[in-house]
C-alpha cells in the first residue's frame, strides 16, 4: 500500500473481534479499534458484561499496540431496533433483533461514525466472507459463507446492501473458531478462552420471561388443541410461546384427543391467536401442523440490489440453527416472496428470517409472515 488503509474495528471485548485487529495489523492496515456501547437500560445488574467487556477490549488493544474508542450507540439502539423488538412480540411474533442490529447499527450506525473519523473500511469479528465480482460488467460485493460452516453467521448479515459490503472487511471468515483460538493464545491475548456471548445481544442470559415482561403487560389466556379446541391449560402472554416450543407449557401429562399411541406425546406450540389471545398447541414433535412445505416473506433485502431468479434451485435457512434446505422462489410481488420447500419444514416462525442462499453466496432475504 502507498498509504495505509484506516479500518476502524468493532471490539466487542470477544476472541473473534481481537482476532480480527491483530489480523488487520499483522496486514499493515492502520487499525483503531471501537467498542459500542448499545444497552444502558440496566447495565448495572448481574447478567451484563459490558464493563468487563471494555476491560478487556483496553487489555487487546494495549498488546497490540492500536487506538481504541468508545461510542455510545444506546439511543440509536433503542429507537432502530428495540422499539422494533417489542412491537414485534406484541403482535404475536418471534422478531430476531441481531439482525437489526447488524444492518442498522454496526453496519450504519458504526459505519458512518467510523468514515466521519476518516477510515476507509471498517471490520468485524463476523464468521461471514466478502468477495468482489464482475457480472455483466459491473462490479458487485457478494456476502459468502464462512469457511467454517459451524460457526458461519451470514444469516444475520443479509440486510447488508452493497454500500455497506463494499466498505466492510471480515478478517477471521476464512479461520476456523480453534484456530482463531491458538492464534489469539499465541499473541498473548487473554481472551483466548473466553467464553462466547449467547442468547440476544441486550437480554445476554438473564431470564428471558423476566425481561420481556418488564416492558410488555401479560395478558394471560387459554391454551387450546388445535385438533379438537379443547382448554387444555393457561398462558402467561403469547409474548412468552413461539412456534415448536416445548418447554414451559405446564401441561405435561394431559392426554389429547388422539388414539392411545400417541396419547403421551409432548404438547408443543402449533399457533398464536393474537385477536383471541389463545394459545393452540398439539401433540409430538411430527405433527402435521408442525411442517410447512411453503412460506411468505416480506420486507425482502436482497445483497445485489435486485431481485433474484423465480423458480430457481436454492437452499434456504428458515431460522438460524435449521440445515440449508433446497427450495424455490415462486413469485416476487408486492414486495413479498412465496417460497416453496423441497421437504416441509419444521415450526416455521413468523417473525424469524428466512435467509436466501446460491451454493456458498447468500443472496438475501426477508421476514417470515405466514
């Protein structure tokens, strides 16, 4: 490089961000690290992490030798994505707020704030890769699957559009975890074994029920069988049940209405009434009104910019932790895809995203609404 490129890091005090800063020094970037602050609500308590976080986003940092900042993104968090979160669960639906954050804080919010400091890229500790591709002349930033297919989250990256990609860096998605591990151990960082973060990035792992409750009244209800619409028990809030859930129903035990094979099989969510406000649940995990051959999506982002083929061989990921599935596009209308599945899928989620993919290229995709 003539001049050193300037890529602002976000740090999130993690091994895979640290990784990703001392990749960049080690391939003559001028690095500055940033750590976000996005919660402050109750971040005094003790299931969050932040101040620790920070100590040892300023311990990395130290060992290797670069700039760091801290921002506080809080408002834009609350208002972009939180805000979105409850309106979201009080309509009845399961929203997955890592995806915001990512397309609306540290892919814009980041973004900007990084390019006012004068960067010319900014990265991440993401399991993702960016490639640059010619296609009918034109230059485009494919979003690519991770190397390591475990831990892989281009899932939670396909809002991002080609503005954002084109001025993105993922430094480890070529890595795999254990060696994004041993290389951190090997330069001295402490975070080596530091255990990864789970669960929704403002809620970490407090009680969930607990949480949701405090910003949403409960309205409890009846829980119903979606075979024969008997009351069968009580719910806290269809805030607090989603598609295919098992645990935490409290009606173990109760017999349905089918024959006596299968009179002992679990009760699991099948679907939320919101206007009723019932809960309707049936028995084992393969119950017919647990798969779904077809779905729609709306609030489509597609990576390109542009719509892709219609019916077309794809995969797709209808919740993150689901194997790809082959599947086809249907139609593109009204800014909704139909989508259909080679093979039903399980608990399809309104709320979740369904995640588009051609071979390891992740096109895009969209909100599943029903």
């Amino acid at each position: 490089m003539s001049r050193k490129e300037k890529v602002v890091v976000g740090m999130s005090g993690g091994v895979d961000s640290s990784v990703a800063a001392l990749e960049l020094k080690r391939q003559g970037y001028e690095v500055i690290g940033l750590f976000m602050k996005n919660w402050e609500d109750d971040d005094d308590d003790e299931y969050c992490s932040t101040r620790q976080d920070l100590v040892d986003v300023v311990s990395v940092a130290d060992v290797l030798g670069i700039e760091l900042e801290v921002v506080n993104f809080s408002r834009e968090y609350k208002e972009r994505v939180f805000a979105d979160f409850l309106r979201e669960y009080e309509a009845g639906r399961t929203p997955n707020p890592d995806i915001l954050c990512n397309s609306e804080i540290k892919f814009r919010a980041f973004l900007d704030h990084a390019l006012a400091l004068g960067a010319d890229r900014i990265a991440t500790g993401h399991y993702a890769q960016v490639r640059e591709w010619t296609n009918d002349g034109r230059t485009e930033f494919q979003l690519l699957k991770a190397e390591d297919g475990t831990k892989d989250q281009s899932y939670f990256l396909y809002r991002l559009n080609q503005e954002q990609l084109s001025k993105t860096l993922f430094p480890i998605g070529h890595l795999y975890k254990r060696d994004v591990r041993r290389m951190a151990e090997a330069a001295g960082l402490h975070v080596h074994a530091k255990k990864d973060s789970t669960g929704i990035c403002f809620i970490g792992e407090r009680p969930f029920r607990e949480f949701l409750s405090r910003y949403l009244p409960a309205k409890p209800g009846e829980i119903r069988t979606l075979d024969g619409d008997k009351v069968i028990g009580q719910h806290q809030g269809l805030m607090h049940h989603t598609i295919g859930q098992r645990k935490g129903l409290l009606i173990g035990g109760i017999k349905g209405n089918q024959d006596d094979a299968g009179e002992h099989d679990a009760w699991y969510v099948a679907q939320k009434d919101v206007a009723k406000n019932v809960l309707y649940v049936v028995q084992g995990h393969d119950h017919p009104a647990l798969l779904k051959e077809r779905l729609v999506a709306a609030e489509l982002s597609w990576v390109a910019g542009r719509d892709p083929r219609t019916h077309w061989v794809y995969t797709a990921k209808p919740r993150y932790r689901t194997p790809d599935a082959p599947c086809e596009i249907d139609a593109l209308a009204d800014g909704r895809a139909e989508i259909a599945f080679a093979q039903p899928q399980w608990a399809v989620t309104p709320g979740q995203s369904v995640v588009i993919y051609e071979s390891r290229v992740c096109l895009g995709g969209g909100i599943i609404v029903a």
